[in-house]
C-alpha cells in the first residue's frame, strides 16, 4: 500500500505548481494505470485514457479539499469519472465492472483485472490479436517496433525507454503519441480489439 504524501506536496500540487504535480504523479501513476485497466481492454485505449485522466488531474487540481476525504480517495473519483465520459462519448461500457463511491479499503484491494485464460474462447481470441500485432508491428519502424515493445506491452516509464533507446524524454512521449496514433488508426488491430472486448 501506498503511504500518503506529505500535506506540503499536496499543497503545492492544489497551487498547480509543476513540482506538486510531478511529486503526484510518481506516487500515484500505478494506482491510475491500475484504475484505467479495469474500464478498458485495450492498451492502447488505456494509455490514451491515461493521459486524458492525468489532464484532468492536472485542470481540477484546485478542487481538492483535504477535509472532504483522502487525496487517493479523489484520485479515483477523477479517474472514474474521466473513463466514463470517454466511454459515454463512445457508446461502450467499462471492460470490468468499475464501481463509484469506493472506500479506501476497496481502493487498496484494486488489482489489475485478472487474465482468464480458462476461457478457450478468449484465448483464440488472444492468439489471433498477436498475430494482428505482429503485422502491425512489421509496419513500424525499429524505434516504433521498440516504443510497442517497451511503452505499451511492458509499460515501461518514459525515461526508462529513454534510457534504452538512448533518446530524450520528449522524444520518447513523441513516439509514444505517433505509435498510439497508428494503432488506433489501424483497422485490423481496433476490430480485433473490439471483438476481444466483446467476447464474454
């Protein structure tokens, strides 16, 4: 379990000031990726997700108010909130069921949503998808086949790829984008996302 920031970090964050932010950001970016994993199947739904949930963190920092509850405890309203307007905007439902009003106990009991390779369909669903991967992928440059690689299967941090690829930190979030960007712009990958999506 995570121990919660010191109330002057949370201070500077609620000022909007970058170090807050930055200081949040480290502290809570696995709970966040955690959360967003239990509304979307798709990685590369969830690493846009992701970074529309960390805008709105960032635009809502001053609505925090200690008093009213923890700072995590807001962190996932934020969260559930964002996720379920982006599926509103696109017609769908949560990959898992993603419950509100959640306690901190139920918080700190998140986990990543389990694999269920027990299911045959799913799992022919799964081969065929890296199949459809790796086609996608032979269509990349080597820098993109490495930015699929290390930020979205392993997500892997930004400076972490930095440091592998031998790049800049902006570098890396520029390709991050462009690869996303492609993905989500490739229609064999979405309908084999979205059929995986719908399988029970």
């Amino acid at each position: 379990m995570l121990s919660a920031l010191a109330p002057e970090v949370l201070d500077r964050f609620r000022r909007g000031e970058r170090a807050g932010f930055r200081e949040v950001y480290g502290a809570y970016g696995n709970d966040i990726r955690r959360w967003v994993a239990r509304f979307f199947a798709s990685i590369f739904e969830r690493e846009e997700a992701v970074q529309e949930v960390w805008l709105m963190v960032h635009r809502n920092c001053t609505t925090y108010v200690p008093e009213r509850g923890s700072f995590r405890g807001w962190l996932w309203t934020v969260t559930a909130n964002r996720c379920r307007e982006i599926l509103r905007a696109r017609g769908r439902q949560p990959a898992l069921n993603a419950r509100s009003g959640m306690s901190d106990a139920d918080l700190n009991a998140l986990e990543d949503p389990p694999d269920d390779d027990r299911n045959p369909e799913v799992t022919v669903h799964r081969s065929r998808l890296r199949e459809i991967v790796a086609r996608f992928a032979a269509k990349l440059s080597g820098d993109e086949r490495a930015m699929l690689r290390l930020g979205f299967a392993e997500e892997r941090s930004h400076e972490e790829i930095a440091a592998t690829l031998g790049a800049t930190v902006r570098q890396c979030k520029y390709l991050k984008k462009k690869v996303l960007a492609r993905a989500l712009s490739d229609p064999e990958l979405q309908a084999a996302m979205r059929e995986l999506e719908e399988t029970p």
